[in-house]
C-alpha cells in the first residue's frame, strides 16, 4: 500500500496532529483562494490519507490518540471556525476522514483480498480518480503507488472512458469491459498491451466508487492466435487432401467435414454435422457402421470398416473408413478424427480377380483329374464289382428250390453299401469339377486332409509313396471355402508325390500334420523325402508357370498361394534339414477370420 509519507506524514509522527495540521494548510489555502475545488482536493488527500493508513495497521506512534477520535475533535472545532459560505462544504468532505479512519474486520478483509488477488485491481471514485490500487498493479504497469493514486484511470487504461460509456455507475452490478474490444494497458516505460477489466460498482455516500480487476490478456490472446491459426492450417491441409477427413468432438457428434466429402456427398457442412451424414448411409450398413464407430468410440480405440455412402449422382460406394482417438496435451479425450477413401473400383476389382481365379481353379481341378484317372477308375472299379458279386450271388441262392433268404439279404446289404461307396466317389469327383463361385463356411481342416488322402490313396499305391499323417485332435475349424482348400491339399501332396519319384520305394514318403498356433491361427505342413528345392528356386516355386519338372504346367502351386491368400493366410517353402522339402499354410482359425473379414 501507499506509504503514509507520501503525503506529508512523517515516520512516529501523530497522525491526528498531522490531519489537524493539514486542515489549516487547507484553511489558509481557502483564504487565499476561493477556488472550492483546490481545496476540496486537498482534504480528499487528507482522507485518503488516513484510510491507507488505517489499512495498514496501528499508527507509528503507539501513544497517540486513537484516530477516529482525533478527527471527529479536529472536524468540531473546524466546524465552529470556519466562516459562513462554502467552507461548509470543506469539513462536509472531511468527514470521510472519520468515516475511513475506522477499522473493523469487513475491511481488514476486504484488504487482505484485495492485496492477495492475482489479478492487478485498481478502485476509482466517481470523477475516475485511483484511490486505491494492489501490488500487482504495481508489476503490472511498472508504477509506484504513490505516483497512481489520485490520478485519471486514463493513466492505466486509454480510452477508459469512451469504453465504459454509459458504464458501470449507472449499473448495479459487475460490468464486463474489454472483451470484444480493442482495450490497451499503458505501462510507464511506454508499451501498450491488450487488457479486459471487470468493473464492480461499490455504492458510498460520497457517490459510486468502481472496483475494477485488470486481466492482461496478451498469453491468453497469442494462444488464441495460434489456435485459429492451426485450426487455418488444418483446415487448408484437410480441403486440399486426397481423402474425405472427418473430426468428431467427445460426444460423438461430427463437428467437421472436409471438401472433399461434401464435394463427395453433394451437401452442406450443416447438413452433415452432427449426425446428418449418416442419412446418406446405405441402411444395410448403417446398423454395422454405428456399431463399430461406438464400440470402438467408448473404448478409445482406432477402427476401421467398410460401408456404402451415396454420392452426389446417387449412387453408393464402398468407402474404407479409418478412425483413431484424439486427445489434448493434458491427455483429455478430444473426440476422433479420421478419413473415408473410396475403395469400390478396388473392390470391383477384387471380385473379378475372385472369378478369374474361380476359372483358373476349376481348370486346374479338371487337368488334376486327368492325371488322376487311373486311381479314380479303380476307386469306382472297386465298389462296382462287388455290386456285380453280389447280385449274381444273390440270384444263385434265389435260383435253389429252398433259397436261403438270409444270405439273399446279406447280398442286397452289400450291394446297397457298394452303391453309397461308388455314389461317395461320384460326389467328390463331381464337386471338384463342379464350376460356381467360392462360398465361405465353416471347414474342419483335418476332415479336408482325410477326404484328399482318401481320393488319392490308390494314386499313392500306384507310386509306391506312403502318407503319414499326425492331425491335432480339436483343431478350430477355419472360414472359408472347402472345395478350394480341399484343391489347396490336393495340390501340395500330388506336388509330393513327384517330388519323391528319385528315391527307393522304400523311402518314398510324404508326412501330413495339422496345428493349432499361439495367434489363433491352424497351420497345415506337407513334408516329403524328395531331394528338396534349389536355393534359387524357393522364392519362385509358387510363381505363375514356372515348374522343375519337364511335364508339368506350373500352376499347381500357384494356384494354391492364391486360394491361400484370398483366405487371409499365407503359404511357404522351405527345404527340410536332412532332405526334401516342406510347404507350410497358415489360415486363420474361424472367430479370428470373421473379425478380419468385419474390419
């Protein structure tokens, strides 16, 4: 606070004497000059005086007259000496010497707060003059306080006046003043910066006095800045990019779309914000696309899903949309913000690339049936002569006088079982042959593996190869389509099988295991006792055409690496410690597949 000496009071001087001594420099003055207004500003000093000095604590001179009682006597005996006219209106104004001088604990309060405020704060009487300021408006403007007070506002804050018009005095509340406008602090040394102030009214007898906090707003104004600049720079970079970029605030509503997605759906932001970009949605899609966009929402996590989303011409189109989680440098959730890209010519792309590898398939399965005829004429030889058997021995017992109807019935059983065996082989060939687009369902692996050794068993005696298989008991069922993962097993054993041709017969051998693996998915390993694969042929063993053998077409494998892969696996060789070589598949087990295939 202002030092008593500032105005005249010495250190250990009694204030009483001095406030008396004061109100006769203003009696001389008076009878030197009328001009009222010069001596009235002289007893608010006095005034003003005694209240900062009240503020803060007991006077100097412990010995003294308390100060309250001191001004009241001063004021008495003024009052009986001064002359008739407007010197009346002198000790009228001096009475606020015994109305500040006092102390209690609303004001011990009131200037404890006001000292502790971390906001420079300033109080200005009715005529705009400072009678009152803190430490910080000290800091703030670089001013003592003894060289503010009783000085125009206009000192701190230019254009004080124009700005409060018709301002706070007229209005029994706190007052805002600032915001929206161009507002400036004048420190000492010169510079300007931007301020708000917050104008209390504080109704007195002498008139209204204004309590205002000051807020220097230049930290608050940069970042200000700097976010309107960023979110600029955003939005330059979001309208220029080659994808449709979304943001979401944390309640999930969408807050923003770039051009490209409005360009894309041929609507307006305000259509879209919010929710209303899910009206172009495909309803099939919207059920999924809500769900996910949720799930993955409350648990903060990226996604990523396919939907249709209708273009301005009104057609739908596949989009990949990708979103991820945004947060603020205090790690406060923000909401996502993410990008829809335009994938259906992929897509149309991807089923045509499906059938041509349905054609492909199913020629291969057709040449692969060529190669097997002779052990698929004696798997159908097998069950049709024992149907032949059977019913000419079943004529024979008929052909006796007493035919022994049991053994009659033993034939026809026979002969029924033989025909179910030939109709099983007729099924697999046909369904192996048969041309139609790749469904997806539920295929055990190991049932796979069976059914192909079983087809190729004659085959495999024919070579002289055997086959031993270790399959894992439980193995997941994969998702996908049996019939080309049956060719998939089809293909990479009757690989084995020329691939065993050099060895004796003794050690002509092929070894089939299945697995489940720690990530969920099944591997399916083909091992054989060839002499392996040259180092510089692995990498391309399962290239389109290429083969080590003299007749053979090269497709096989191929093939299979692209049935494999269209099944979200993957499908390798490498040569085998000893000699030979193995071929591993990978497949994703089903819960794992669908997960993938939702995504």
């Amino acid at each position: 606070m202002a030092s008593p000496s500032a105005f005249g009071l010495q250190r250990g001087e009694n204030a009483g004497l001095w406030v008396q001594r004061e109100i006769e420099r203003i009696c001389c003055i008076r009878a030197q000059s009328p001009d009222l207004d010069n001596v009235i500003f002289h007893a608010e000093r006095i005034a003003a005086t005694c209240w900062f000095r009240r503020r803060r604590g007991p006077c100097h001179d412990h010995g003294a007259p308390d100060d309250r009682t001191t001004a009241e006597q001063i004021l008495e005996m003024q009052r009986k000496k001064a002359p008739a006219g407007p010197s009346h209106q002198i000790c009228g104004r001096l009475k606020v010497v015994g109305q500040l001088s006092g102390s209690n604990r609303a004001d011990e309060r009131f200037r404890l707060a006001v000292e502790a405020a971390p906001n420079a704060m300033v109080m200005v009487n009715h005529e705009r003059k400072i009678i009152l300021v803190n430490s910080q408006t000290e800091k703030l403007f670089g001013y003592g306080r003894e060289e503010l007070l009783w000085q125009s506002v206009e000192i701190l804050v230019p254009g004080w006046s124009e700005q409060s018009q018709p301002g706070p005095l007229a209005r029994p509340q706190a007052w805002p003043m600032g915001r929206g406008h161009d507002l400036h602090g004048q420190r000492k040394d010169g510079p300007q910066f931007p301020v708000e102030l917050t104008l209390s009214p504080i109704e007195t007898e002498h008139g209204t006095w204004v309590l205002s906090v000051i807020v220097d707003t230049t930290d608050r104004r940069r970042a200000e800045s700097a976010l309107r600049e960023g979110e600029e720079r955003f939005r330059n970079l979001a309208d220029t990019a080659p994808v449709m970029i979304w943001v979401t605030g944390p309640d999930k509503r969408f807050t923003f779309f770039n051009k490209a997605w409005l360009d894309f759906t041929g609507r307006t932001l305000e259509q879209e914000l919010g929710n209303g970009w899910a009206e172009g949605v495909h309803p099939d899609d919207l059920g999924r696309c809500f769900a996910t966009f949720s799930s993955s929402f409350d648990a903060r996590q990226d996604f990523q899903i396919e939907c249709r989303l209708r273009r301005a011409d009104g057609e739908y189109r596949w989009l990949l949309c990708k979103g991820v989680p945004r947060f603020e440098p205090g790690g406060v959730f923000a909401g996502y913000i993410g990008s829809d890209m335009d994938i259906t010519d992929q897509k149309d792309a991807e089923t045509a690339r499906r059938k041509n590898l349905d054609e492909i398939a199913h020629l291969n399965r057709v040449l692969a049936m060529g190669e097997l005829t002779a052990a698929l004429a004696h798997e159908l030889n097998q069950p049709l002569a024992a149907i032949l058997n059977n019913a000419q021995a079943a004529r024979r017992f008929l052909g006796d006088e007493s035919p022994d109807l049991a053994q009659v019935g033993e034939c026809l059983a026979d002969i029924v079982a033989d025909d179910k065996r030939a109709a099983e082989i007729i099924q697999r060939l046909r369904t192996l042959v048969k041309k139609g687009e790749s469904q997806a369902d539920l295929v055990n692996l190991n049932e796979v593996v069976h059914d192909a050794i079983r087809l190729l068993g004659h085959d495999a005696m024919l070579r002289q190869v055997s086959i031993k298989c270790e399959l894992f008991p439980g193995l997941p069922p994969v998702l996908g389509d049996r019939v080309q993962l049956y060719q998939v097993v089809l293909n990479l054993l009757m690989n084995g099988f020329e691939a065993v041709t050099e060895p004796v017969a003794s050690d002509r051998w092929e070894l089939v295991r299945t697995a489940e693996l720690d990530d969920g998915c099944v591997e399916l390993t083909v091992e054989d006792s060839g002499r392996g694969i040259a180092e510089g042929d692995l990498a391309r063993v399962f290239e389109p055409f290429f083969s080590t053998k003299p007749e053979g077409l090269g497709m096989g494998l191929s093939i299979s690496r692209s049935i494999v892969q269209s099944h979200g696996g993957r499908i390798w060789a490498e040569n085998n410690v000893g000699s030979g070589a193995i071929f591993h598949c990978v497949l994703p087990a089903a819960q794992q597949a669908a997960v993938a295939s939702a995504k």
